[in-house]
C-alpha cells in the first residue's frame, strides 16, 4: 500500500476505496449494490490493522459525504477510529492524522447531509471504425495558397 502522508485519503486504498464508490454511483448502480461491490473486492484480505482502519474510515467518509452512510460502515469506521485514537493517545507526538481521525468521528456521529443527486455517466461512442477517414475543407487564403 503506497502512503504519502497521515490524512484519511493520504494512501492507496482510501483512494481506491473513494474512487470505486463514486465511479459505481455514477455509473447508475444502487449505494447498496456499490458499497457490497467495494467490500468484497477491496474489503479483504487486509495485512494489519492500518489497512483495515483506512478502509473504514474511507468508506464511511464517502458515504457520508454523498449522505448515503450506512449503519454497518459506520459502526466499523467508529471502532477503527476508536481503536487508532487509543493507539495515537499512547504515542509520544500527536501526528496530523489525529486532527482528521477526529474530524471524520465528528462527521460520522453528527447529521449527515442530504444525498447527492448523481446523473448517470453516459459514455460516448465514435460512429467510425478503424480506418475511417476524417476531411475537413479549408478555405481560408492561406490554405488556398
């Protein structure tokens, strides 16, 4: 897992994780169909505790943030942060994570907004087939010339 820094999406799978919910919900698929497709590619198989706390918290973190959490995802974000905040409190320094973790416990246990109205991703298709040709008449002075 590849990591730039201490935020909730400073790494590899929080980004996989946002990126993968948002593409699904876009696509049309139902926040209830996107969330079990998420879990059961990037939900497993997790080497330690930090891998598995940065997808909860991510995963709670879009949900909440597209007002679409639910109960399960929170409760398992909620122990994560528990969890990692004990573990931080034990530390000598407080690191900027502790700043985020806290904030996404806040979020997560105040009112969630509003869903987000999504427009379904329309994919455009080119008409032509390899090898078509495209023309274009110029007629300006400089092209007659």
């Amino acid at each position: 897992m590849g990591k730039w820094g201490n935020g909730i999406f400073d790494n590899d799978l929080s980004l996989d994780v946002k990126d993968m919910y948002v593409e699904l919900l876009y696509n049309g698929i139902d926040e209830t169909e996107a969330q079990k497709q998420v879990i059961s590619e990037l939900g497993t198989d997790f080497q330690n505790f930090e891998e598995m706390s940065n997808f909860w918290m991510s995963l709670a973190s879009v949900e909440w943030e597209y007002g679409r959490l639910d109960v399960y995802v929170k409760h398992f974000a909620l122990r994560c942060i528990e969890k990692e905040l004990e573990i931080m409190q034990r530390a000598i320094d407080f690191n900027e994570r502790y700043k985020d973790v806290i904030n996404l416990k806040n979020n997560l246990l105040s009112t969630m907004p509003s869903k987000k109205i999504l427009v379904k991703t329309r994919m455009f298709r080119c008409p032509w087939k390899m090898g078509d040709v495209y023309a274009y008449l110029l007629e300006s002075d400089y092209a007659k010339e």
